[in-house]
C-alpha cells in the first residue's frame, strides 16, 4: 500500500516504510505532507464547511448515516487495516470498527437533535450532552493506537454539528483512515 497515492501530487516528504508489526514485513510507504500541501488541505476543508453547514440536520444525519452503513459494509477491510497497522488481535479489531460505526449512527441521531439540548446514552452508565455550534474546520490529530476509534470520536460530533474536519492521522497507522476518507467522500458529498 502506497499511503500517498492519489492523495496529493509531490507535497510529500520523502516516503518511510510502513511495517507490519505482527511481521517485521515492509507493506507499504507513508509520508508527511509539507506545509503548502496542508494550507491546501485546510482551505478545501474551509470551502467544504460552507456547503456542509448550510445541510439540514436531517440532511446529515441521512448522510453520516450512511456512512456507518459503508463502514459496516466493508467492515472485514477496515478489520484488515486497522491489524496491519497496529497489530491488535481479530477480536479487538473487530470491536473497534463496530464501535466506530456505532458513534458515526448515534451522531447521525443527535444531528437530529440540533432543534433543542439533547442528552443521550451511547454507553450505560455515562450522558453524552450535544451542543450544537458549527464553528468552521476541526483539526483532528490521530494518535497509531486506535485509528479508527479516535477518528470516529472526534470527527462524528464535529460533522454532526454542521463543521469540516481536516485528519492528520499517525504516518504508521493510515491505512483505516484512508478508507474512511474514502467512504466520507462517498457518504458525505
């Protein structure tokens, strides 16, 4: 896998292998964007948030419906990348990635919400509280460890609430979050 590849034309650092950590096994090259590449990436991100924030509620939440329906749909190929780049085990993949769905369908109910304070339960136990402030672009920073977890937890309220989000994931660990910018694209417009 070439984590730049159709990303961004040459605003990219020189490439570090991407290891497999169950193997020891090169399986692919990441880099870093250079800082022209990010300012151009945050400005899209800025366009992308008008058209966003002018949706209904409904509207996204239809949208981010739809795409914890794609991340379902192809739930063995982020299973499949979440393990080749941090190396958990089958089970625990699994379980992010059906948490993961799970958040991007309980934001897509609270976007529902937006009309007046919400308070919901997604675990037992705990209230999650909604406020509903589109406030433009979100920069969401992507530690190796959980990829998909931590994408689902900080973009899913930020795009329910009507705002862009811009991800900067680990350079070891993009894999997952490629296919769910992939998927975004598809589910969000």
């Amino acid at each position: 896998m070439d984590a730049t590849q159709g990303v961004a034309d040459g605003d990219f650092a020189e490439p570090v292998p991407l290891l497999d950590p169950r193997t020891g096994q090169v399986r692919g090259s990441s880099a870093a964007a250079r800082q022209r590449r990010v300012a151009a990436v945050v400005a899209a991100g800025r366009l992308a948030h008008a058209g966003w924030r002018a949706l209904t509620p409904r509207e996204r939440s239809r949208r981010l419906d739809r795409l914890a329906g794609l991340i379902e749909e192809h739930a063995e190929r982020y299973v499949a990348a979440e393990r080749a780049g941090t190396g958990k085990p089958f089970h625990e993949a699994v379980g992010e990635v059906e948490n993961a769905a799970d958040l991007f369908r309980f934001y897509a109910w609270a976007a529902r919400t937006q009309s007046s304070p919400a308070a919901g339960g997604l675990v037992e136990g705990h209230e999650s509280w909604v406020r509903w402030e589109p406030l433009g672009v979100a920069a969401v920073v992507v530690p190796w460890n959980y990829p998909l977890m931590m994408a689902a937890w900080r973009c899913a309220p930020a795009v329910a609430a009507g705002n862009a989000v811009v991800v900067k994931p680990a350079e070891t660990t993009p894999d997952s979050l490629l296919l769910l910018a992939e998927h975004a694209r598809e589910a969000l417009g």
